[in-house]
C-alpha cells in the first residue's frame, strides 16, 4: 500500500510523513506556536559547490545559519512566518515536490545540520 499523500513513494508510511511527525513534535515540546520557513542558497568557499535547502527555524534566519556561514556562503531567497502546524506543513510539501516531484534532490558533499531538506 502506497503512501495517500505522497504517491510516488512505495512505503505506506513514508519518509516525509514521518519527518512531519518528528518535525512537528520537536517545535511542540519547545512551545514554538510560530516559525519562519525558508529557502537559501548555500556555495561552499571552498569547492564552489552550490545547492538549496528549505527550512524551519524557531530563530532568524541569520541566527540558525550562523555558524554554517564558517564554510558556505549562505543567501536567503525568502522566508515565511508563519504558525506550527502550517510551517511544518508547508515546508513537508515544498521538500516532496523538489526533491521527489521534480526529481531535485541533493546531498551536499560537505555535511551540516539540515543536509537532508537540500536540492539543486
């Protein structure tokens, strides 16, 4: 039996349905009632290596990408504030279609917190 919300996937219950769940339960016991979704641009000085990620984040976007920026160029393309549930939502939907919808997923080659929700 096929995932009902993600079709394209094989398993019943799928892996964006249960990073929705730990997502959602993580910001929950932290009492986070709102979060800011977001899509950035990270180049690594180094390699050149260029990529996408969407994110959640309880903090500004400066503040959660801070000590990333020791190795990438971080540049955010937008952000949304907006309630858990949503936030959790949005950002679950928006992975599902770049990653497997228009076949974009990404695994940088330089790891950091976040290196699952990336894309190219």
């Amino acid at each position: 039996m096929k995932c009902g919300f993600h079709p394209k996937l094989e398993q019943q219950e799928c892996s964006y349905c249960a990073k929705w769940r730990k997502t959602f339960k993580y910001f929950k016991e932290r009492n986070c009632s709102h979060l800011t979704l977001y899509c950035a641009e990270l180049t690594h000085y180094r390699t050149k290596e260029k990529f996408y990620k969407i994110g959640l984040t309880s903090k500004t976007t400066d503040q959660r990408f801070d000590e990333t920026r020791e190795r990438f160029d971080v540049k955010i393309k937008w952000e949304v504030k907006t309630g858990l549930y949503s936030a959790v939502t949005r950002e679950t939907t928006l992975l599902y279609s770049t990653q497997v919808d228009q076949g974009r997923r990404y695994k940088p080659k330089a790891q950091f917190s976040g290196q699952t929700e990336c894309f190219i």
